[in-house]
C-alpha cells in the first residue's frame, strides 16, 4: 500500500470540511489499474473468468481459479493498488502450494470491474464474491477460507463478521486507517478528520473463526507492531507467523517454504475441523 501520497493528503484534508473530504480521501488510499492485459493462462493455470453483480447493482470481475485436490475455497481480497492482472506470480505460487480453489476479484473502480471504489463499496463488494461462491454447485467452492492482504485484512475481516468461513488469514493487517495516519504523521492531528475507518483491529474482536496473521518483520508500509496489535486482540484459537526478512509487497516471495508452510497447515487444520463437524451427530 502506498502510504507516501498521504503527506499531500494530510494538507488536503487540513483544509477540507467533514463534509467534502470523503472523496478526497477515496483518491488518496485507492490506487486502481484498469489496465487487465494478462491472465493465468500466461501462467500456465487454468481459470474461469467470472462476473457478478453487488447489491447497489454494478458488474465486478475476477478469477475462479480451480484445483483438482480442493477441499475449500481461498477468497482473496487483495489490498489498495493495481488489480488481480498485478498478482499472477503470488495466484501461481499459492496455486502450486496451497491445495484449495483460488477466488480473486476486483473491487469496483479496479480493472474490469465497474463503480468507483469506496471503504462501503469494498464491504458490498465482498458480499457479491461470497454469494457467488456460495452459489456454485460444487461443495468445496462453498467452504470459504477468506484471506486478506493489507487493505484487503479489512474487508477480509468485516466478511468473517458476514458470513460462515472455515477460517481467516490476515496478511500485513493495518489496525485501522487512523492509526496508520498517526504512526505516519505523529505531530498533525489528522486522524480525527478521517471519514475512512478500516478498523481491522476492531473487526477481529467480533471475529470467531480461527485466525492467522502473518506480516513481514521489515515491512516499511504497515508496521510490524500493528500486525502484532490486530493478532492480540484476536480470539482463541489463533496463530502469529513472522514473515523474517520481508517487507510489504515480497512476502509471498521471501516468505519460502516456512511461509507456505504456514499457509497449508491454517488451512489443513480449518478443512479438517469443518470435516469432524460436519461428521459429528
């Protein structure tokens, strides 16, 4: 996520009313490519190009992305730039590693999607990908695991609130937009003024499905310690993984092994419970 723009932001909204600034923020925390001119078929993975409808009526696009051993779904909700064109090599790593189907999106105002995007928009966003996965015929494209990154944490963690999901992973979580704006800029008292919540941190408190949060320990973006933060607030049961040596946007790369690793047994242990629930009399 790119934070810099927020020192001409911090001016702007100085000088704006309450009542005008939510746009003003709107163009400073989204940073969407319509530019879509690649595929996972590029990649080598199969896909389906798939469209759908939100509540407030727009089309939004994204990607189906099947595995022939899936026991589950893994709902990406990507953070605040670029599109799901921007994330081939992370979708084909993950594809090659993590034994689910992969569902990826745009939010409105990203890529092929239609709108403009917002932090309510985001949220109905999120419902319209749910209650198209939920609407497919086969039964693992229905158990969700739901995993955010960055901006994306946020929605991802609003949706765990939402809907059932086996589990939630969140990936370099913020606390919330405020507090990224105080760490930013300690000395101005922007935070307030902000219409823009995001409150990871806030979410994770009513969240009751198991959790795993992972952030790079030199992650220059979000902090470390506000990984940490939304981690402790979290219910039980719930893991931390630091992600040594990585910042922001590499840590699906300098992640390695141990990070997939990670990834399979949150994933494996979610699947397994849900499969000894759903056995049980």
């Amino acid at each position: 996520m790119s934070w810099l723009r927020l020192n001409l932001f911090s001016l702007i909204v100085l000088s704006t009313t309450l009542s005008g600034g939510c746009r003003i923020e709107d163009r400073f925390i989204f940073h969407p490519d319509h530019v879509t001119d690649r595929d996972p078929s590029q990649i080598g993975v199969r896909f389906e190009d798939v469209f759908f409808t939100t509540q407030d009526g727009l089309r939004l696009h994204g990607w189906f992305i099947p595995h022939q051993d899936a026991r589950a779904t893994l709902v990406w909700f990507h953070g605040n730039a670029g599109n799901i064109s921007d994330r081939l090599l992370n979708i084909k790593l993950l594809h090659d590693r993590i034994n689910t189907n992969i569902f990826i999106f745009d939010y409105r105002g990203y890529g092929r999607s239609e709108g403009t995007a917002s932090e309510k928009g985001t949220y109905l966003d999120g419902e319209a990908a749910i209650n198209y996965l939920l609407g497919r015929d086969e039964a693992a494209a229905r158990r969700l695991i739901l995993f955010g990154r960055s901006l994306g944490a946020a929605v991802a963690a609003e949706m765990a609130i939402r809907f059932p999901s086996l589990g939630l992973i969140l990936e370099s979580p913020f606390v919330s937009i405020r507090e990224m704006a105080r760490a930013i800029f300690p000395s101005l008292p922007i935070a307030w003024l902000l219409q823009t919540r995001y409150d990871t941190m806030e979410k994770v408190r009513l969240v009751k499905t198991p959790i795993l949060v992972l952030h790079g320990d030199r992650d220059a973006t979000v902090p470390f310690a506000q990984g940490k933060r939304v981690f402790e607030i979290a219910s039980h049961p719930k893991k931390f993984h630091r992600i040594v040596g990585a910042s922001h946007n590499d840590t699906f790369f300098v992640g390695g092994e141990e990070y997939y690793g990670a990834l399979r047994e949150f994933i494996e242990s979610a699947v397994a419970a849900n499969e000894q629930s759903e056995l049980s009399p």
